[in-house]
C-alpha cells in the first residue's frame, strides 16, 4: 500500500491550487480517503474525507467551502482542490485511507505566501 501526493507549489493568497494523490498497492475507489495537512510547529490534522460509496465528502471547518476532495476511480487517484487560499494553509499535505495506519507518504509541500 503506497501513496504519492503531488500537485504542491509556492502560490499567493487568494490562489489555487490541485493537489493528487495516486495510490499503488490497492485500489483506491474500495476505501475511504482523507487528506491530512502539517504545519510548522503543529500537528498534524485532518482536512477532508471522501467515503468509498457514493462518494460522500466532509470536510475540516477550516477549509470548508474552499477545498473539495474527489476521485477519479479510472486514474486510482483521490484529488483536493484548493481555492481561496490563505498563509494559515500553509503546510505538508499527505494522504491517506481514512481507517486504515498506513505509512505516511512523502507529502507535498503547499506554501502560500505573498
């Protein structure tokens, strides 16, 4: 079970950005995926999750209404879509199945800065 995040950049406030997580070792579309931040100096913590089904998502309250997780079962690949960023965004992003300890992948680095 691996996962690779990508998609991670140095962006302004206000900008975009796509992060994609690209699993191997399983398929994706069978479990629950979530995607998970760590800042500097803090923990790490959740930020979305999209369930296995239908498909349902939720998201951390701090990023809500500006990130959306999906899934392109073809590519075995779980995406977040960030919008409205802000410099408190700012951190590593990895992913992972949400129920599951799997080791953390490598994560991407997302810098939000003017």
């Amino acid at each position: 079970v691996q996962v690779a995040e990508s998609g991670g950049g140095l962006v302004q406030p206000g900008g975009s950005l796509r992060l994609s997580c690209a699993a191997s070792g399983f398929t994706s579309s069978s479990y629950a995926m979530s995607w998970y931040r760590q800042a500097p100096g803090k923990a790490r913590e959740w930020v979305a999750h999209i369930t296995s089904d239908i498909g349902d998502t939720r998201y951390a309250d701090s990023v809500k209404g500006r990130f959306t997780i999906s899934r392109d079962n073809a590519r075995n690949t779980v995406y977040l879509q960030m919008n409205s960023l802000q410099p408190d965004d700012t951190a590593i992003y990895y992913c992972r199945r949400t129920y599951y300890t799997d080791s953390w992948g490598q994560g991407t680095q997302v810098t939000v800065s003017s």
